[in-house]
C-alpha cells in the first residue's frame, strides 16, 4: 500500500482532487485537514494556511495521481509517496476492490 501527501491551498481544492480521485479508482478514501505551512519560496519566508490531502493507494498510481493533481492546480506544492509496510487485513481488501 501506498499513501500519496501533498499539500493544496484550500478544502475546495483537496474536495475536488480528491473525488476526481475515487472517481477514476485512483483511489478507495482520501483525508483533508488544515495546516500551517512556513517556508521559503524565492528568498522570502512566508507562513500562511494550507491543507494536506492523505491519498491511499496501491503500488503503481503515483504517476496517474501527480498528473490528476497537477491539471488540477498551478503552483508548486509537494507531492510524496510513503510506502506502507503493514496495514489491516479489511482496509487492504477494500483497497484492493477499487483500485485495480
């Protein structure tokens, strides 16, 4: 299993990627929550609200999810895949179910 993070400038943004999403079976259950985010873009720091996007996957999808994402938005942002060792029996199946 694979979680896909990134980070979007609002809830609109991560609602709307994140049912373009489950709709083409990229997906089986994506998270959204606010954050914020300090960081240094082109010498200046600037802090400001942002909202991570918790995308689970499987193996294989990163390419298909960075590319939904970015038509999607114009600004960079972080877009990382974590592997997940173990996960529960039930959710993997689930997983498994929708994204083929």
């Amino acid at each position: 299993m694979k979680i896909i993070y990134t980070t979007l400038n609002n809830v609109d943004e991560a609602r709307k990627i994140g049912k373009k999403l489950l709709k083409k079976k990229l997906t089986n259950c994506v998270n959204f929550f606010p954050i914020n985010c300090i960081y240094n873009y082109r010498d200046e720091i600037t802090e400001e609200p942002e909202v991570v996007l918790i995308i689970k996957t499987r193996d294989g999808f990163y390419p298909d999810i960075v590319e939904n994402i970015k038509a999607e938005i114009d600004y960079t942002n972080f877009i990382g895949e974590i592997d997940i060792d173990k996960v529960n029996s039930d959710f993997s199946e689930w997983l498994t179910s929708i994204v083929k």
